[in-house]
C-alpha cells in the first residue's frame, strides 16, 4: 500500500528542488508546497505513475499576511491507496496567476471557476472562468480576499453607490454608473466575459434547435439551480448549468464567527445531512486541536450519522420517485412516513429534527436517551423490512424498469473521470467509500459493505441508496451492542482558541465525499474554511451525462443524483 | 409470473394499512409526543441566572440581549439583567444553553409561536421564565427580602451613626445593592432569595 511518505519520496526524486516544506502529517496525509511552474507536471506525475487518480477540488487562501494567495490542490485516489496530497501553490497577491489543471482533470473546473471569482486569482488556460456561484455585478470585488469590505463597500464609498429609487428607498449598486463612466472615475476595469444566456445560446447551431428551461425552481430538486438544455427534437444536445441561486458565502461567514459558532453553519449547508456537516467540520477542528473524542462519543456519532443516512436516502429516493410520477407518488407517502420514525429517533438525541448542531469539539452534546435502544429495536427491523419490501417492488414494476433502466448509464471510468461522488459513484460499480478509504470514529471496527452497483444507470443508483439503508441499518445495530458507558465530552475544557494549524478531514456524507479543509491562525475564529462538498461535484457531471438523452429522461437523470443545491452553493 | 406479482401488489398496502404505523398526525388537537431532549422555546430559571451575559456572547445570531427584569434574585444578579431572545432570529441551536454556567437557561419543549407583529417573538425574561413558586414560597421570599431589606436598612442607619458600633449580622451580599432588593420586594412570583 501506498503512503504518504512514499509518495513524498517519489515526488522528491522526480522533481528535485519542486517539492517545499512538505509534512507528512500521518500515512494518508501528504502537505508540501510546489512550485508553481511545476505544479501542472507534479499532478500529472501523481496521476499518471501514483495513481493518484481522484481529483478531489482545490481551495484558495489568502494570506495577506505574506502578501500572497494560495491554491491547495486536493489530490486523491479512487480506492487504490488512502492518501490525500494536499499541494500548495503560492502567488503574489498583486497579480495572481497560476497554471490551470482543467487540462489533466475535467473536473477541475468548477473549482478553479470559484477561486477566481472570490479571490480574482486567475487560471492560466482555462478556456471558461465565467463567474459561477457570484452575481455579475460582483465580479471584480473579490469577496473571500481578507481585505473585502463587505457588500456594499461603504468604506471607502467609492465602489458602492447609492441611487435613491422613486419610491423613495435607497439602493446600492456596484457597477459604475454613466456619470462614472463619463467622468473616468470608474475604480476598477471589470472583467468582461458572454453571460450565462449569451453563453448557452452561441451554442444553437440551427434553427430546429431550442433551449428549454428547467429551474431555478423545479420540482427536480429540492432547492434552485437552472438546468437548461438544448433540444434537437427529442433529444438533449448539450445541459448548461447555472448556479449560485441561494449562494450563502457559509465559508465566509464561518471566517468571523467563532470556531463553536461555526458548527450552526455547517448545519445549513444542507439540512437533510447536517450531522454529516457536523462532523465534518469538528473533526477537522479536532485534528488541529488534537482532541481525543471518547470512545462512547465516537459511537453515539456513529449512530447518529447513519441514523441521519437513512432519511436521507429515504427522503432523496422518495423525492425522485414523485420525478418519475406515475410510479412513484405511493412510495414517496410510504418513504416519508418511514422517514418520519427515523427522525424522531435522531431528534431523541439531538433534540431538532434537521438542524443538529450537535457534534461538539471532543464529543456530543447529549448522551443517548435511556429507552434509546429499545426504540431503536422497534424501528429498525420495521425499516429493514420496509426496505427490503421497496427494493422488490421496484424490482418487479415493469413501469419503473422501463423508465430507470439504462438510462442516464455512467460507466465506471468516466464516472471517475468526472469526479462524481457517493452513491452516483457507487452505482456505477467504483468501490468509493470515505468511511473505507479515510476511516474515521469508530468505522474500522465496524463490520460493512461498501454497496456498489454495476451499471450506474439511475435504477442502479436508487438501488445502491436502497441497501445503503440495510448496510447503515447492520452498522447501528452493531454499534448499539458495542457501545460502552462513559464520558461523552473531554475531560478538560475545550479552549476558545484553535493553535495554528490547518487540517483536512473527509466523512461520507449522505451524498458522498465531503472534506473540509480548515485553517487557522491561532485566533478565535478559522482563517478559512473550504467546504469540498459532495454534491458540488455531482451538479458538475450533470451536463455531460445529459447529452444525447431523450428529454424525458432528463428529470429521471437528474434527479437520481439525490441533489442539494444549497450545499453546492453553501 | 405476472399474476404473483399481481397479487403481491394487492398484499403491500394491506400489509402496510395493518402494520400499524402512525400515518396521521391529529396536529393541532394532539401536539406529537416531543423527547426530552427537544430544543424547543426556552426556559429560563430567573432566581438562580447570574447575568453573566455569556449565553449573549456565543449566540451565533446575537439574538440575546440583556435587559432589566424584576422578578430574578438580586443577591446573585447584581444587576439584575436578564436574557430576552428575539425569536425571529434564533436558530433554536442550543449553544446559548451550553453556555450558561449555572445552567439556568434551558430549552423546554414549547414550541409552538405566534403573534401578529415581529414584537410578539421577541420574548423578555418574564416570558421565558419558566420558575415558578407556590403562593406560600413567594410569602416566604417576600418576607426573607424584607428582613434582608431591613437589615441593611438597620446597618446603613447604624453605620451612619456610628462607625463601628454595631454589625449587622447580615448576609454576604446585603452589603451591596440595597436599592434592588427593594425591587425584589414586589409581589415577586420568581422569588427573591433561594
Ligand atoms: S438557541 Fe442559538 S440562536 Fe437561539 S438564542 Fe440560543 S444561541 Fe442564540
Ligand atoms: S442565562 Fe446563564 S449564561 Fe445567560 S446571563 Fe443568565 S446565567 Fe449567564
């Protein structure tokens, strides 16, 4: 098995002088700094001879301090070896400019879209930084600098400006306005690039050719993004995707709140896996402490987070079925009333039913309720079984098989290669599990399938959510035999103030791979948060699976990615 | 074939209408059965809350302020500043309760809220408080705040007269504010003392 060591060694010998300050912070944790002229070449040596073939997203930092920004590239394998390579690429703030990686992985592109519209660092040789996440009318402000005023700028009074509307409000405008224009005062030159409807209509070639919109409000998903295609007749030529509809800037915001405030933010990324948010997020906080959890703790977690999969499959198959309708309206009453037993099961612990805020740094807010278990002995065999009876009767629906079956097929490599996350992935029969590959808690003692798939059309990816529920059903059941009495927090207080340090900790969400990367300065609040969520990485893939598929397929596709917008958006 | 999956297709929703699951909820006649742990509209205990103001401090959303209230304990609370939570920002988190140091903030299972204007969410101590005494106890405390009340008012006079000639054998924090104990003289239904 490959380490982090190893891969430190291999990357030494064939780029003497590249690699700077690196750490080798455990076996699956590599952090070095790169050369920013090599760094294209060092990627393309980490996937070609490493297999370092998971190209996980890359965040930006800027450290004012230094006068510099930094891109950290995320590299990762798809189940060959554990190891996360966490390299950083460092630029002049005055103008900064790095090499682009969308060459080497498709994926790569949103990522380095979103660096650049928050940090104006600019890509060399990406084809497309259009803003992705912001209004126009930000661009150019560079919100996530550290030296952003704030929207509007009303320090400075010069890029903000006031117009009084006729019903007597005021309104806050950054463009230039005319006069500016006229006058020459306008402060800054903005970027100039096709917007997103000129963009997506240079691309109609002939006039049997239309655009359809679906969104920002659809039935699809829960929660706003514009999917729209161009039709040939029947068929999808191409998806163009708009994003940035509840943008909430959590990374942001997470930068001036305290690190306990910030664990009620990780909770509204995405209501439906909070507790995944959760702890993602402490236990990177937790690293970089280095805070034992107690072991009771760990599985009071576990529970909790397995508990917070099942609804959320329950509610994410339910939901698309209703898509799919004809079939689907039964079992998404059948699914929403399961559901409903397993939340009060969660709320029995935390006490909400979708907004937890209860993982703690060290620990959990509350102890398992006394009459937990035996509830949950009345519960689970009921769900298992409820289960059981959904994967037959989807099986033997011949409406459903007609409508699911090969269609949106994604096979195992391009799957990889688009960097699509949990179940969608698993469908498609790539063994991608985090609580595998990067174990956390209590999961290396726990008994489990990785559940995989074999074809990756979306009846393969609502069947692999299906028996994620039994496998997440066989976990708890595991843990509530295991667990043992005792603390619940750590012993000593934990302290308001985080060292300096920086951590990067991944957990399965319900919808696949979530990592955050956190930095921080040695204050009471993160220097940075980077949430690497799951579902951002799903939205992506949705365009190129989408292409050649008959319309009606495309709600069935989509939909089958069990999406959340607001967490793509954060 | 066809026909055994027919007639399961008959059986499932017998199998479920007979499962006994609970499918309805007669919401507004019957409120559902909430655990204990429920965070829910809070509960403040008014005699033994310290002011400390930590719970303002860690609200993510500065939905607390300190304001005067009568009716909490001013030997603990010298100030007598109480929490008042606007709920049209509270994100029912919790951390405030966590914070508390002497636990007297807690998160109760009410959770139902109404009103006609953004005010009527925005909930004083005397909403929220959530301890309350028996007639007999408030008697009690009312006449306990006396004595202490009169005790101080005897060593203040006696003070004045003469410097050090008799000490009132009074309590800890009857040497401060003398004037808000007057307060929690009121038909106090908190308590004054514990
Ligand atoms: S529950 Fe959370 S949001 Fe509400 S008052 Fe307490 S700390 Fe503030
Ligand atoms: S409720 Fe608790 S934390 Fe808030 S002021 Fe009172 S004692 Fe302090």
């Amino acid at each position: 098995m490959t380490t982090a060591s190893e891969v430190l060694s291999s990357l030494q010998s064939a780029f003497p002088g590249a690699i700077k300050d690196p750490r080798v912070e455990s076996d699956a944790r590599l952090w070095a700094t790169v050369d920013p002229k090599r760094i294209y070449d060092v990627c393309k040596y980490l996937t070609d001879k490493l297999n370092f073939d998971h190209y996980s997203g890359s965040a930006g930092v800027d450290w004012i301090a230094n006068n510099e920004m930094e891109v950290v590239e995320i590299m990762a394998s798809h189940g060959a070896h554990p190891v996360v390579a966490m390299l950083k690429v460092r630029t002049p703030r005055d103008n900064p400019s790095i090499k682009s990686l969308t060459g080497l992985y498709w994926n790569a592109d949103w990522y380095e879209r979103e660096i650049w519209e928050m940090f104006g660092i600019n890509f060399e040789n990406h084809s497309g930084l259009y803003p992705l996440l912001l209004s126009d009318e930000l661009m150019g402000v560079w919100p996530w600098r550290k030296d952003f005023k704030g929207y509007p700028d009303l320090t400075t009074g010069q890029r903000a400006v006031a117009l009084p509307t006729a019903n007597g409000y005021t309104e806050f405008r950054i463009p230039p306005t005319p006069a500016e224009i006229e006058a020459g005062t306008v402060p800054k030159e903005r970027p100039k690039y096709p917007s997103f409807r000129e963009r997506e209509e240079a691309e109609i070639k002939s006039d049997s050719e239309m655009i359809m919109h679906l969104g920002p409000q659809h039935a699809m998903v829960p929660g706003p993004f514009l999917l729209d295609i161009l039709v040939e007749g029947e068929r999808v030529r191409k998806g163009f995707l708009d994003v940035g509809y509840i943008h909430k800037g959590i990374e942001k915001i997470m930068e001036n709140r305290t690190w306990l405030q910030g664990i009620t933010y990780t909770d509204r990324m995405c209501y439906v896996a909070s507790l995944s948010n959760n702890e993602c997020y402490c236990g990177a906080v937790e690293k970089i402490l280095g805070l034992e959890v107690p072991e009771r703790a760990q599985y009071i977690r576990v529970i909790v987070e397995e508990l917070s999969r099942i609804q959320s499959h329950l509610i994410g198959t339910g939901e698309f079925l209703t898509l799919i309708a004809g079939v689907g309206y039964a079992p998404w009453q059948y699914m929403i009333i399961d559901r409903e037993h397993v939340i009060s099961l969660i709320e029995s612990v935390t006490g909400a039913r979708l907004t937890h805020s209860f993982v703690r740094f060290g620990g959990v807010r509350n102890d398992l309720p006394d009459d937990f278990a035996e509830k949950c002995k009345i519960t689970l065999p009921y769900i298992k079984s409820r289960i059981n009876e959904f994967i037959e009767l989807f099986a033997q629906d011949p409406i459903y098989d007609l409508r699911m079956k090969d269609v949106g097929v994604l096979p195992a490599e391009t799957a990889k290669e688009v960097g699509i996350a949990g179940p969608a992935l698993r469908a498609s029969g790539v063994s991608y599990d985090m609580r595998v590959e990067d174990p956390i808690l209590v999961y290396p003692d726990l008994d489990f399938k990785v559940i995989t798939g074999t074809k990756g059309d979306c009846a393969d990816r609502i069947d692999v959510r299906l028996r994620e529920i039994l496998e997440s059903i066989y976990i708890i059941e595991q843990c509530l035999d295991r667990i043992p009495s005792g603390p619940i927090k750590p012993e000593a207080k934990v302290p308001k103030k985080v060292p300096a340090g920086e951590a990067y900790y991944r957990v399965e969400d319900p919808r696949g791979e979530m990592g955050m990367y956190v930095i921080s300065d040695g204050g009471d609040k993160p220097y940075r948060v980077k949430v690497r969520g799951p579902f951002y990485a799903t939205l992506q893939t949705l365009p190129p699976l989408l292409e050649g598929v008959y319309v009606a397929d495309v709600v069935a596709i989509a939909g089958s990615m069990d999406g959340c917008p607001s967490e793509a958006d954060r | 074939m066809l026909k055994k999956k027919m007639i399961k297709n008959f059986t499932w929703p017998l199998k479920v209408a007979t499962h006994g699951v609970e499918s309805t909820r007669l919401y507004p006649e019957v409120m559902m059965e909430l655990p204990a742990a429920e965070r829910g509209i809070h509960e403040l205990d008014a005699t033994t809350c310290i002011g400390c103001g930590s719970c303002a401090r860690v609200c993510p959303n500065s939905c607390i302020e300190m304001v005067p209230y009568k009716y909490g304990n001013p030997l603990k609370n010298k100030k007598m500043q109480f929490p008042q939570i606007d709920y049209g920002r509270c994100m029912f988190c919790g951390l405030c309760v966590d914070e508390c140091p002497v636990e007297c903030l807690k998160m109760g299972k009410n959770v139902v809220m109404t009103g006609w204007e953004r005010e009527d969410i925005v909930k004083g101590p005397g909403d929220i408080a959530a301890r309350k005494h028996s007639a007999k106890e408030v008697a009690e405390f009312e006449a306990e705040a006396k004595r202490i009340a009169a005790e101080k008012a005897a060593a203040k006079k006696a003070a004045a007269k003469e410097g050090a000639a008799k000490k009132a054998p009074a309590k800890a924090a009857g040497e401060k504010a003398p004037k808000k104990a007057e307060g929690a003289n009121d038909k106090s239904k908190n308590g004054g003392a514990s």
